[in-house]
C-alpha cells in the first residue's frame, strides 16, 4: 500500500528533508561488526525509521508500519522486554489480556510480513541507506546495521532533523 503525500504524519520528514537524510554512497554493503546505533544514534536511527515510513516503495499495511515504529521505539528507549509476543499483541494490534499467541499468529505473521516488505524496501529506494533496520528470524528486536561501502569506510549522514526539533518523529 503506497501512502500519499497527503498522509504523512505532522511533522514526518519531506521529500527534501528525506533526501538529505540519505547517504550517496554508490556501493554500501551491510556490515555486522559495528552496529549502527553506535555509529549514529538514536535520533539518526529514528530519521531512518522516518524515512523508511514515508517511502513510496515501503510497501507495508499500517498494520506492520505500527509493528516497526513500536519495535524500533522500544529498542531506543531500552525497553526491549516488551518485544515479546503477547505484549507487541495488545499494544499495536489491540488484542486483548487474554491473547494466546499458540491459538493467534498475529504477531509472527505480522512480523514475516514486515521482514519482506523491509527486503523489498533495501532493494530499491533503501538500497544506499547508510543503516538497515533488520527484523531477525524469531524475534521482534530490530538490529540495526551500518552499511559500509566497499573501501571500508563508514557512511556519512547528512541529518534530516532540524536543529530546533527534539524529541522523536
């Protein structure tokens, strides 16, 4: 589902700020050995998150779109103990207290779903991103990953964030 202009979130980033916010590295390949969280931080990982967001070529129900935004904002804030099923379960999909995720695979198609549209996203319009927000196989905490182009060196970032803006996206 592609989403309009006209629905991005007040005060989600613009086509200019978006473009900013990527790198233009021609050849970036993922890298394990330095996670990109402490190469840029939380503000340029939520810009990430941003931008992947407003992309056309993200092409994600609400539904896995509120899966991301929910397991990247937890992983910030350090509140990774809630990225578990039954509480992903209640909090973004509005089960109730009683979810039982033997009889409700929600959660886990959800996130499937959500690790493709990703796949498909790094494919084309994220492909020279200077992070990847990877969702790993049996588990809902994203990783994220610095890419680094094929000299070695890692990805400058041009911020998306204005200087006046704080808090989150």
């Amino acid at each position: 589902m592609n989403r309009k202009a006209t629905e991005r979130p007040v005060g989600g980033v613009g086509t200019a700020q978006r473009q900013r916010c990527r790198a233009t590295h021609p050849a970036l390949q993922p890298s394990e050995a330095e996670p990109a969280i402490a190469h840029f931080g939380p503000a340029e990982i939520r810009c990430h998150l941003q931008q992947i967001l407003d992309s056309p070529a993200f092409e994600a129900s609400e539904r896995r779109r509120r899966l991301l935004r929910y397991v990247v904002e937890q992983t910030l804030d350090g509140r990774t103990e809630r990225l578990e099923g039954a509480v992903i379960a209640t909090e973004v999909f509005g089960r109730d207290q009683t979810f039982d995720p033997q009889s409700d695979p929600v959660v886990r198609l959800e996130a499937g779903l959500l690790r493709r549209a990703l796949a498909s996203y790094y494919l084309t319009d994220g492909r020279h991103d200077p992070v990847r927000i990877a969702i790993p196989k049996g588990a809902c905490t994203p990783q994220f990953q610095l890419q680094t182009a094929q000299n070695g060196a890692s990805p400058a970032w041009t911020p998306c964030l204005s200087t006046s803006m704080t808090g989150r996206l």
